[in-house]
C-alpha cells in the first residue's frame, strides 16, 4: 500500500460515505477516500473483488481499483481512472437517443451477467456509478461489496433506484442489480427517476412509493414496447419476479438485431416531439400527435451523448482543442498522450466565426456564451481538462450557451464547434486559470 502526500490531492466531490480527490499529473487520476482505515477483512475483500473483475471480458466496461493508497492520516484511498462526466451530467441535457439507451443497457448487463456468474454482486448500480470516459465510452464503478459492508451508506439518497428489499432489509443480491440497472435505464431513457421526489414530499415518501406503488410505465412513439416491457420486469417489486442479468443481455442484443434498415431511419426533424413523448406518468401523457412521416421509430444511435467525441468531431469534421503544456513548473498542464506534440490538426480551411466570450470560473463550473450571425442546426462544446487524454462534450445541441462542471484546481481549454448541415464553424478555445490551448491551425 502506497503513501499520497494530501497536497497531491484536488478536492473533486464528497460522496454520502467517501470524500473523492483528483491526482494531477501526466494521467490524472481519482483517489477515494473513506473515512477510516480498512480492517484486514475489507482489504481482503477488495483485493479478492477486483482480482474476479480483472478476469471477465467485460472488464473493459469496469472502472476498476487499481491500488490502495494510504493518506498520512491513516484513512485509506481508492485510485481509480478519472471520468469526467457520469449519466446524470449526461441526462442533465434531457434524455438519451433510444439507440444509446439500447447500447447502454447491452453493456451494462453484460457486465452484470459476467459478474454474478463469477459470484460477484455490484451492491449500488445507481446513476451515478455510470460514468463516462474521455473516449465517450460507458463504464460501471464502485462494484463490490466488501467496502459497502464495511461502511454502510444511508439509503435515502438513492431511494428511487433502490430495490425494495435493499430498502427493507438492506439485501445486497443479483436481483437487486438487475433493479438499479432498470432504475438507471429510465432515468436515462426519460429524463427522471421512476420514482421522482412530488412537490413537498419527503425522502420518506419516496421511499413508500418504491415499496408500494409500480412505476410509471415508459411510453412514447420511439420508445420500443419490448424496450418498455423489459424496463417495467426489471423494476418488479418480487425479487423473484424480474429477469436474471443474463436474460436481460439477450433482451437487449435481440433489441439491437431489430435495427431498422438505414431507408428508415430519418425522425431527426421531429426527434425532440418523440423525446418529449416518453414523459410519465402514463395517466397525464396526452394522445400522441397523428405522425408526420409513417416510418419506423429509430434505434440506431443519432450520435448520441455516449457515443463520445469523435462522432461530434465527425459531425462538424475538425479536431476539437487540447491543452499545451505551459513554461514554468507551476503553470505547466500535462500534455495529452498524444503521438505529436504539436497538438491536434484541424482538417478544414473554413473561418472561425463562432464568437466565444471569456468564460465565467464559478469554482465547480463555468459558464459559457457564444455567438454567431445566423442560427446553426447545432453546437458542440469541447473542454480539454488539465491531465485529460482526450477533450470531452460538455453540451450538444441548438443553445449559444451552457454551464460546464468543472474541479477545482485543474486548468481548462473550452472551444464551441457546430455546423449549418453544409460547413462546420468553430470559435478560438478560450480558458481558465491560466491553461494555454493548442486550437489547430
């Protein structure tokens, strides 16, 4: 077990039961700090979790604990990747296209199924678990036990996406994996929990409804019924009533073997009527509107949030910007692991009209403003963050601006990207706390 100095930490978030830091560097990293040293049983136990998890071909899709570091205090730190934004940063913009929904799920589950066939349970599939990596890939964390056993965490908070017989008796099991999985895929799918807080109510009203009452069924016209149906049995109240990981793998990949073919895929000119559709309860939807074309609901991806950078890099076709290393030790950001140090290369000769103002630092975030002459069908938000491999997409869509999560103490680059369906136009990167940006040529 390694020794970390606490001046090599960023405070990055307080969790219910851990405090999270950032360690900078060529390759930033997380260090999870719980709030007392691990007994020997723990250690073990962790140790014997992530030895199984290492094994699975999934293991890709797990963010995984790579050492066991010791702060000076004594409390000891999980040092996991970095990723930059979890599902609930990703919703926060509205619901996810079905196609990535659909993607999400097979590689959830597939994680899942790996994992309760090796005897491994994950203990807390909640939003907040499904992270994103810089590549735009998926990936679940914090799976084990052992740590959960050892530092029990208070419920409330993740009520609506906790099964019922964790909320009665705290079981930790397969079946009540497979409910969080289902909680996270509504919430990615609708935008909300399927058991969101009512004006006034209390975290113990919540958590009667989760007990008692069926959540709101999904519906929409781009919402697959097999897609719907799937979510409502992995949310039963019976344990013994809702399908293993394993079945809901095959559920899904059957959903993406159903893939419409290409001549019908094209409900991009009303996609945010279909978003707007999937809003729940069932009992206040309204009949949908008689539709404009006849043609079958999309499942594909349309470039969704999950599907990472490099489809918005494809969509306006220039490289987004990265962060330069600077010239003195203090002011020095790490470069991105990249071939050539001069930085990423723009393959376009078009201007850079796309006006970004100076970026408001509020210390957790930064807002952002642009502007350009005529309206653009859409933009692109990249933020290079200081230790990052690659830029993120911190907003997509038609707005000229947008609030972006940041950690205190780490450098950014930001630029704003977009495209009137013809020419792709970008902004000069703009950033804060003293980051020197590479933009391209």
């Amino acid at each position: 077990m390694a020794e970390i100095p606490l001046e090599a930490l960023v405070p990055h978030a307080v969790g219910p039961v851990a405090s999270v830091y950032l360690v900078p560097g060529a390759r930033t990293t997380v260090l999870k700090v719980y709030p007392q040293p691990l007994d020997r049983r723990t250690y073990n136990g962790i140790e014997v979790e992530q030895a199984k998890l290492a094994g699975l071909r999934s293991a890709p899709s797990i963010v995984r604990v790579e050492s066991l570091d010791e702060l000076p205090d004594g409390r000891t730190g999980l040092r996991m990747e970095f990723c930059p934004q979890s599902l609930p940063d990703l919703v926060a913009v509205g619901p996810l296209p079905i196609g990535d929904v659909i993607i999400l799920g097979q590689i959830l589950s597939s994680v899942l199924a790996e994992a309760h066939d090796a005897g491994l349970v994950h203990g807390g599939v909640t939003p907040a678990n499904v992270l994103e990596r810089p590549s735009g890939q998926p990936a679940l964390a914090d799976f084990g036990v052992a740590l959960r056993l050892r530092f029990p965490r208070d419920l409330m908070g993740d009520a609506a996406y906790t099964a019922p017989e964790v909320l009665r008796d705290g079981e930790l099991s397969e079946h009540a994996d497979v409910y969080g999985l289902g909680a996270v895929l509504y919430l990615a799918l609708t935008g909300q929990s399927p058991f969101p807080a009512r004006p006034g109510e209390s975290a113990d009203g919540v958590v009667l409804r989760v007990l008692r009452e069926p959540p709101p069924e999904v519906s929409g016209r781009d919402v697959p019924r097999a897609l719907s149906g799937l979510l409502m049995r992995m949310l039963a109240k019976d344990p013994e009533a809702r399908p293993d990981a394993a079945t809901v793998l095959r559920e899904f990949e059957a959903l993406l073997a159903a893939e419409p073919a290409e001549d019908d895929l094209d409900f991009d000119d009303f996609s945010e009527e279909l978003a707007a559709a999937r809003i729940v309860p069932v009992a206040t939807i309204p009949a949908a509107p008689k539709p404009k074309k006849t043609k079958k609901p999309r499942t594909t991806p349309r470039k969704g949030l999950l599907i990472g950078a490099a489809a918005a890099v494809a969509l306006v076709a220039v490289v987004p910007v990265m962060i330069q290393p600077g010239q003195d030790d203090e002011a020095t950001v790490p470069p991105p692991a990249v071939s050539t140090p001069a930085g990423p290369t723009v393959t376009t000769s078009a201007p850079t009209p796309i006006e970004l103002k100076p970026p408001q630092d509020k210390g957790t975030s930064v807002v952002l403003a642009w502007s350009f002459p005529k309206p653009l069908d859409q933009y692109v938000v990249f933020v290079a963050e200081q230790g990052a491999k690659t830029p993120r997409v911190a907003y997509r869509g038609p707005k000229t601006s947008a609030t972006v999560q940041v950690s205190p103490g780490l450098k950014y680059c930001f630029q704003v990207q977009g495209t009137d369906g013809v020419a792709p136009y970008r902004s000069a990167p703009r950033s804060i706390r003293g980051a020197t940006c590479l933009g391209g040529r």
